[in-house]
C-alpha cells in the first residue's frame, strides 16, 4: 500500500519500481507463491496523481487505485 498526494512526477515509476522488484523475487524464488495486490491511496491530489494510477491500474492489473 502506498499513499500518493501530488505525486504526477513519481507515482508512475514508484510502481514500476515496486512490480519488478517483485519480478526479481519470484525470479530468484521460481517455488515462491507471490499472489500481491498494490493499493494506491490518492490523498485528494489536485494533478495528474489520480489518471496515472488509473492508467497504471488498467495495464497491470495487481494494482488498485483508492481516491
């Protein structure tokens, strides 16, 4: 879970950031059951925070959006 308000410049890579590194550990760990789900909670964001999560919600679908 990570809470996002006004963060248009890093949400995007922070979750990029946290679905390869859980990439790497099934890699490393191929007998490891990794059923995840990421939750971004949108603080009331006044910029783009909330349409980048959304976006990144469509293509991978471990991610959750909360505004």
């Amino acid at each position: 879970m990570t809470p996002a308000y006004n963060e248009e410049k890093n949400i995007g890579e922070v979750l990029e950031d946290i679905e390869k590194a859980v990439e790497n550990l099934h890699k490393q760990n191929p007998n490891l059951d990794l059923d995840y789900e990421i939750i971004v909670v949108n603080d009331g964001s006044t910029d783009n925070t909330a349409n980048i999560a959304n976006k990144q919600s469509k293509y991978a679908g471990v991610i959750t959006h909360i505004q």
